[in-house]
C-alpha cells in the first residue's frame, strides 16, 4: 500500500482532530451511561413517580431507550473508525484510499478525519457499484 502524501505537520493536525473528536465522543458516552444509571437507580428504588402509568408513557420510555441505544452503537462505530485513523498514522498510511490506493484529499481528510476511502470509491461503495 501507498504511504501517507500528507507532511509531518499535517499529519500532527489530523491526529489532534481525530484525538479530539475521540475524547468528545468518551464523554458522550460516560454521560449517556451516567443518565441511563440514574435513570435505573431511580426504577430500582420503587419510586413510582417516576414510573409510566399511562400507555403512552410506557412508549415513550420504550421509544427512549431504542433511541439511547442506537446513539450508543453509532458513537462505538464511529470511535472504531477514529481508532483505525490513528492505527493508519501509526502505519504511515493515514490519507491512502483503501479501496483504490489513491490518495485522500486533505479537504476530506478536514471534513471527516477518518475516512478511510477517497470520495469517488465512497459514493461507489454507497451505490452498491463495487
């Protein structure tokens, strides 16, 4: 595979932003995690405040929780996706596509640091095409 076109500057930049975004996104899940403990903590206790009584309430909570759920599975995707960017610098092949061995453009890489393909094989790839 094709090495990193990108300088030690840029490169230094893109591990900042992936680094960044990495942190922002452990953060976002402590606080989910903490909320839905509480949350727990309080159903445990009895407090039947707290419970629906209505249907509609039960849905809601149901609705809730499918929510928290699919936002946590999206935020541990995209943390595997900025862990395999850091992997590529490490490697020295962060800004290589993937797919085509070309390089990323660095207006891509600012857009999303941790595409791992060029835009050309990514809208391929979502067209089903390859």
């Amino acid at each position: 595979m094709k090495k990193s076109h990108l300088s030690s500057a840029n490169i230094e930049h893109f591990k900042q932003l992936l680094l960044e975004k990495r942190r922002e996104i452990l953060t976002n899940v402590n606080e989910i995690e903490d909320e839905t403990l509480k949350k727990s903590r309080l159903d445990a206790t009895g407090d039947l405040s707290s419970m629906p009584i209505h249907m509609a309430d039960l849905g809601t909570d149901n609705y809730e929780q499918e929510f928290v759920l699919g936002l946590m599975d999206s935020e541990r995707k995209l943390l595997n996706e900025i862990d395999d960017a850091l992997q590529r610098i490490e490697d020295g092949t962060y800004g290589v596509c993937e797919g085509t061995g070309k390089l990323i453009r660095k207006a891509r890489l600012e857009a999303q640091p941790w595409a791992k393909y060029c835009v050309e094989y990514a809208k391929m790839l979502e067209r089903g095409t390859i």
